[in-house]
C-alpha cells in the first residue's frame, strides 16, 4: 500500500456535506489525516441525499480513517472561534484549515438569463450575503486557525529540514482571478478571497504557514447539475454546450481533480509554496 501524504494531520474542511468539500474531506481523509467536517447539516441537502446516502464524515469512518462532525455557521466569529480551539484541545492540534464553505446565488440565474444579472440589477441582499459567506467566512477560518497556528510547536522537519506550522487552503474560483459575466457580487467575492490568500501567504511565510487558494472552474457537482442539465429547460441545456464550449479541455471539472489539487498544497509535495492560486480550469483561463 502507498504510504499516507497526510498521516495523522488534523484538517478542518468546511462545506463538507456536498461537492468540493465532500470530495476535498474524502481525499484528505484517505491520505491519513483527521478530519473535522463542518456545515450546517451533516447530510447534503435533501435534493441530494440519494447521491450522498452517506454523511461525509461517517463515510470517512467507515473507511478507516478518523474524522468527526461540527455543526457551524461560518458567518459567526464566535462558532469559528470555538471549532478552531475545540479542534486544537481535543485533538492535540490543528494542522490545516479547507476555507472552503461558499454560496454562489447568482449562479441558478444563468441557467435562466444566460447574461446573469450586472450590478445595477444585482440586489444588495445579494451581494451582501454573498461577501458574508464567500469572504467573510473566509477570513474568520484564517484569522482563528493562524491564531491556532502560532499557539502550537511545528511540525518535525521533513526530509529537506523544512518545518511547518499549518496549511491554509481556501476555495476561491475561477472568477477569482478572471470575470463571470452576470455575477458581479461572486466574482467580487472571490478575488477578495485571491487577494487575501496572497496577504496571508506573505505576512505568515516566516512562521512557516502555508496559505495558498484554490481556484475550480464550473466544476460537475450536484449544483451544477442540478442548475445546467435540466433536460426540460432548453435555455439551461444551451448554457451547458455554451459553458463547456470555453474550455479548451471541452468539459467541467469534476470533484476529485479539485481535491487531488487540495492534498498538493497541503503535502510535502508544495513545501516552498505559498501565496499561490492554483488555477483548475481545463484551460479557461489561458484562452
């Protein structure tokens, strides 16, 4: 058997019930680490549950592997606050934060307005719960878990003498570093996000913190499907030719190309990576 990239590290992943956090816990926990699943409800939503019969953590168990569940808004300074240090007195420490807990409300529009909504049509509803969740959340994982961090003694050194105080991955987007037509309340969202993984990245680099954020293109999980391949709604079917016509690789991402890229930037693998958006696009941004 391969020997484990992650043995024993203590992970945190939010949105972890469905799609990239689901994929991102599964991987991580199969290389060995402990993980802490997060969302607000174990299970995915009920639209998914005959795809998902199994919660995300449970599922980690019964493959062998450790992991538990926290229920948490992560909208709430005091709920991330108290997961942080519950992780690191429970567990001994914590080792890596997945900020990966994100909305994208603009989203179902393009399946029925394919130009989306621009910001004099945007509602401030929108947009502000869209920073909320997206960098907000965001910023709080970071804040508390670089805290935690600090608190605790690194690593041992790896094989190159390298020692290390924790990993910080945060989901952004590809409209984290290019422009999605139609969601400016997203896109705004997630460059934030790019530009506080770059800060991050440089002010903890010292201390020997990684902070680095992954950016997935239109990725094939349940909300996808659900918004852009309904067969019934000719608009929703030409989006989907139309969004797959502009990646050069011809189709979506699917979960676990982004959950092999979120083990990389927690691995031995990117020791000298940091302050980096690693691009997961099938080619979209280099058009």
């Amino acid at each position: 058997m391969a020997t484990p990239r992650l043995p024993n590290r203590k992970a945190i992943v939010t949105g972890s019930s469905s799609g990239l956090g689901r994929a991102i816990a599964l991987a991580y926990g199969a290389e060995g680490a402990w993980v802490m699943c997060v969302d607000l409800q174990p299970g995915a939503r009920a639209e998914f549950h005959e795809e998902y019969p199994v919660a995300t953590h449970e599922l980690i168990t019964e493959r062998g592997g450790k992991a538990g569940f926290r229920r948490v808004d992560v909208g709430k300074e005091g709920e991330v606050r108290e997961l942080v240090e519950e992780v690191g007195r429970v567990w001994g420490r914590l080792d890596i934060i997945v900020n990966n807990a994100g909305i994208a409300p603009e989203v179902p529009l393009l399946a029925l307005h394919p130009g989306g909504l621009r910001a004099h049509e945007t509602p401030m509803s929108v947009f502000d719960r869209t920073i909320e969740v997206n960098l907000r959340a965001t910023f709080l994982g970071c804040k508390y878990a670089l805290a935690q961090f600090l608190r605790q003694e690194p690593l041992p050194a790896n094989s190159r003498g390298d020692e290390t105080r924790g990993w910080i991955v945060n989901t952004a987007s590809l409209a984290g570093v290019v422009a999605l037509p139609g969601a400016p309340a997203y896109t705004t969202s997630k460059h934030a996000v790019v530009g506080l993984t770059r800060q991050l990245g440089v002010d903890y680099a010292r201390e020997r913190v990684h902070c680095n954020a992954l950016c997935p293109t239109f990725t094939d999980t349940p909300l996808i499907a659900c918004l852009l391949r309904d067969s019934e709604n000719p608009v929703a079917v030409e989006t989907t030719k139309a969004l797959k016509a502009l990646h050069p690789w011809g189709q979506f991402a699917q979960v676990e190309d982004v959950a092999r890229a979120a083990v990389f930037l927690v691995s031995e693998d990117s020791q000298y990576i940091t302050a980096t958006n690693l691009l997961v696009d099938g080619g979209y941004s280099g058009l």
